[in-house]
C-alpha cells in the first residue's frame, strides 16, 4: 500500500465510555485505511460503534486508546485548537439532518467555513462558493434560505458546504436519514458523481442498499471490524437472540 495515498490510518483503536462503574466498550482493536480517491460506507446494526467511529475520524472525539493518522498528521496529541483547524481545513462534514443555519442564504451557509480560514479574501471566497454550488446543482439558489428548500436541496447545499473548503475527505453520517427515496437516490447519485471526480468519502449508513453502493464495504459489529462472512453469520445470531427474547416475553404474558 501506497503511504502517501493514505488520508486515514487507524491502528488498535479503542473508545471505552466510563459511566459511574460501568465500563462500555464502543469501539476495540480497529484498524481502518482509507486511500485517496476511495469510496466507503460503514455499516452495521445500532449500537455497533458507527457513530463513534465517525465521530472520532472527524476529531469530534478522541480515542481512549491506539493511533489515529489524518492526512499525515497524527491527532493524538492535539489540543482543541490544534483538533478544531485540523477539522476546518482536511474534513468536509455531510450531516443526517443538513445543520444549515435558518437566518443566512445558500451562499452564506456554504461559505461560513471559509470565514475561520485566514489568508482567503471576500472575492476569494466567494467564487469557492459559487463553483461548489455549481458542483452540487445549486447555484441558482445561491440567495435563497434554507426554508424556502426542499430537504433534497437542502441536503445539496449541506455537500457544498462540505466541499468548499477542499478537504482531503468528505464525512457523511447517514446523509439520506432526514430524505425520501427520491431525494435520497438523488444525494447518493451525487456522492457517487462526486467520488467518479476524485473525492474521498467515507459515509455512515444504516441502509443496506446506499451501503453497497460504496467502492469498499466496511462492517462493523460490536465495536470491531468483521469481514462479510463473520457479519452476516453475527447478524444472524444476533437476529435469532432477539427473536427468541421476543418469543419468551409473549410466552409470559
């Protein structure tokens, strides 16, 4: 494998959460590279860690334990400064629910993260935005607000937002959740149109069919990374446990 290809490198990644005496243990031992120009969809059944794992990967969270490269910087010993400039410049973030702001346009919600960034002028930052709305189908709605577009929209200017600042990968978590079929279809069209012109993406999904569609298939299950094979046998057990709880209880009453 190519090193200077990679944009993340995990290697025996732990999260344990401490609650009072209880300890819960939401990721462990994950190794996880993704190369530039990859596509990558992280799926499994809730509460398997997805969320974490995002979290993490987008140094919105810290590991309890193991290493976490991001584009050749290690962000283990990063302070929250250090983590928050990081984030700015090398993540793009696709959120469930858009995150866009009500009160400013098309145009003002892409270009807020340009606003932290020194060194990029007003003009400069300006035509950064109208190029990733014009990527994204969205240019003509440059002084609209949020409310006056539909959730497919919304969704497209949510990308655009994640694109403008050039990061080295997009992060979307569950980015079709807030959409209907259509819309949806629409979004994951355009992430694939997106990954075709070279953008790293790594998604989080619940679905079973958006998740197939990524170039490489990550599965996780109790905190770890399993192979196909191993998934869908856990996720039979899994399946059959709770069938069984479920026959037990209507049994009882």
């Amino acid at each position: 494998m190519n090193e200077n290809r990679k944009v993340i490198a995990l290697e025996g990644v732990r999260k344990v959460f401490q609650a009072e005496e209880v300890e819960t243990h939401a990721l462990s031992d994950v190794h996880l590279v993704v190369e530039r120009g990859e596509y990558v969809s992280i799926s499994g059944p809730s509460g398997c860690g997805k969320t974490t794992l995002l979290s993490i990967l987008g140094l919105l969270d810290t590991a309890s334990d193991g290493s976490y490269t991001l584009n050749g910087h290690d962000v283990a010993g990063l302070n929250a400064a250090e983590r928050a400039r990081i984030r700015n410049a090398e993540i793009g973030f696709i959120f469930q629910a858009f995150n866009l702001i009500g009160d400013l346009s098309v145009e003002e919600n892409v270009e807020l993260p340009l606003t932290y960034r020194s060194g990029i002028d007003r003009a400069e930052r300006r035509q950064r935005v109208r190029e990733a709305l014009e990527r994204v189908g969205m240019a003509h709605r440059l002084r609209h607000y949020p409310a006056q577009l539909s959730g497919g929209q919304q969704q497209r200017v949510a990308v655009a937002r994640a694109l403008v600042g050039k990061p080295a990968i997009l992060l979307a978590d569950e980015p079709t959740g807030n959409l209907d079929s259509r819309n949806g279809e629409a979004v994951m069209a355009l992430l694939d149109e997106l990954h075709k012109g070279g953008a790293t993406i790594c998604m989080v999904t619940h679905d079973a069919r958006y998740a197939e569609l990524a170039e490489r298939k990550v599965r996780l299950f109790d905190g770890r990374v399993v192979d196909e094979e191993t998934f869908e046998r856990l996720r039979r057990e899994d399946e059959a446990r709770l069938d069984e709880l479920i026959g037990n209880r209507v049994g009882a009453v």
